[in-house]
C-alpha cells in the first residue's frame, strides 16, 4: 500500500462531505482553498505586558499544494500555524479551512472538525512513550471515531505500512531512531484521512537521511495523496519540493 491508495482526494472535492462533518453552516469561498486566513492578529496575555506577535495575517493556500511557512526565530511561525489548525484562537481575524469558518465554531465544533480535517505533527513527536508504534496511532484512530479494536488495528499497520514501518509495529517510542518516530507521528496525524497536514519544523530534529525519507513521504501526500500540506521550517532541502513559500517576519507576512 503507498500513500498514493489512500482516500483519492480530487481537485473536485465534495465540499458536501466537509459541509456534513460540522453543525456549523457557514461556509466560504472553499473551491480551490484549503486554507483562507484574513486579518489574523495574536496578542499573547502571558507575560507582564500584552506581547503582539501576528499584526494582520492574510493568506491563502489551494487544495494540494506543498506550502512552506519560514522566517526567523520568533517571527511567529508557530503561532501561526497553532492558529491555522485551530488549536489557538486569535485575538482578532478569521480562519477558513475547506470552506469552514473555524474561528466562528464552538469549541465542540471544532474540536469534531479538526478531527476529520486536519493532521498536526508536532516538532517534538509528542508520540506516547509506554504505547508502541501501532498503540500511538490505534488511539489516534480511536478519538477520530474508528469502531472496533481488529479495525483500529488493521487500519494502523496500514498506515505504518505507508510510512515504511512495518517492522517497527511493536517498538516503544524509546527504541526508534527520530526518524523513525516522526514517521510515527506522520502515520498517526494521517489517522483518519485529514485533508490538510500542518507540521511544525518535522525535519529539525533529524539526521540528512531521515529528513530525506521524511521529506519525500510529506511530498507524497501532497503530490500523490492530493492532500494540502502546510509545513513550518528552516530546513533549505524542503525549499526545493516546495509549490510556495511564505515568509514570515516579525508577525508581518512577505510576499
Ligand atoms: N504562550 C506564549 N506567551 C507569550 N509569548 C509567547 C507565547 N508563545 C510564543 N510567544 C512569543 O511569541 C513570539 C513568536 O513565537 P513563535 O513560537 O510563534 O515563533 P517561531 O517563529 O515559531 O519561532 P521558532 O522558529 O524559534 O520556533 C516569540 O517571541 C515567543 O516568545
Ligand atoms: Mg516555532
């Protein structure tokens, strides 16, 4: 199985499939864009002072497309990209994922909707370390709804199939190598079929033939799985895989 017989997504998509996944029923401009983000603003509250990170985001990514998100350190990539996935809210603007206004949905709408519709791969794995391989994604699987224990099984060797890890099906966290683990992680965010990944540095922590194999598994995805992925680096070898790159600097996006 490769990446490329999962879900067909095709460029005409179902928007009534997206439609069906949320009670919420606003819907935007979603034929070609995956992701619309308009007049995005983030104040964090955390510290002694108000700090303003993101001043007047707008972007816009069609269905498929192979995106880099870059800028220095602190420019606000991250937060950035937290707020795309719905997993921050920002101070100020709206977001549109397939269509869905995320930034307008309750927290329960969201939170059924990220489920269906977006993989995030987190920089550090956050892979659980007494679950092995399959056990990490089986509950993945399991929050995203997928009944039965011989289900949730075949479905994770599947997707660990996908990733090249078959033999590693038993192994705990601690025994993979990082490469390994962040084609774990890239397994369970595909749990579920999402039609957007977003990864957040997935090469930083990798040695060069790691980041290679992880690397041309994300440009599956996009290329061959039909999926939109929106990747937050500084690694120079996905610039040259990339459809776009949008820079970020000082919470100010670059053309
Ligand atoms: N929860 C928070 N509370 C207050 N400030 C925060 C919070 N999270 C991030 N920041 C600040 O916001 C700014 C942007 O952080 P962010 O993590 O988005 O940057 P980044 O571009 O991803 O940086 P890096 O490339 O180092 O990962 C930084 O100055 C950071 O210190
Ligand atoms: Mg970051």
């Amino acid at each position: 199985m490769t990446l490329s017989q999962t879900r067909p997504i095709s460029s005409a998509f179902d928007r009534n499939y997206v439609a069906s996944t949320s009670p919420y029923s606003g819907v935007c401009d979603s034929d070609i864009k995956a992701i619309v983000a308009q007049g995005v603003e983030m104040i964090y509250h955390s510290g002694a002072e108000p700090y303003s990170v993101l001043h007047g985001v707008d972007l816009e990514i069609c269905r498929g497309d192979f995106q880099l998100l870059m800028g220095p350190s602190g420019s606000g990539k991250t937060t950035l990209l937290s707020i795309l996935a719905g997993i921050l809210t920002p101070t100020a603007g709206s977001v549109c994922l397939m269509g869905q206004e995320i930034t307008r949905m309750t927290r329960s709408q969201l939170a059924k909707f990220r489920l269906k519709n977006v993989g995030f791969i987190f920089q550090g794995f956050n892979l659980f370390p007494a679950l092995t391989a399959a056990e990490n994604i089986e509950v993945a699987l399991k929050v995203k709804g997928v009944r039965g224990v011989q289900n949730r099984r075949k479905e994770a060797l599947n997707l660990l199939d996908q990733v090249g890890l078959s033999n590693r099906v038993h192994h705990l966290p601690r025994d993979l190598s990082g490469g390994q683990k962040q084609r774990v992680a890239i397994a369970r965010a595909l749990a579920g079929n999402p039609y957007i990944i977003m990864a957040d540095e997935p090469t930083a922590a990798l040695d060069s033939q790691s980041g290679h194999a992880v690397i041309e598994l994300l440009r599956q995805l996009a290329k061959e799985a039909g999926r939109t992925v929106l990747i937050v680096t500084h690694d120079p070898r996905l610039v040259d895989v990339a459809d776009r790159i949008t820079y970020l600097e000082d919470g100010i996006l670059q053309s």
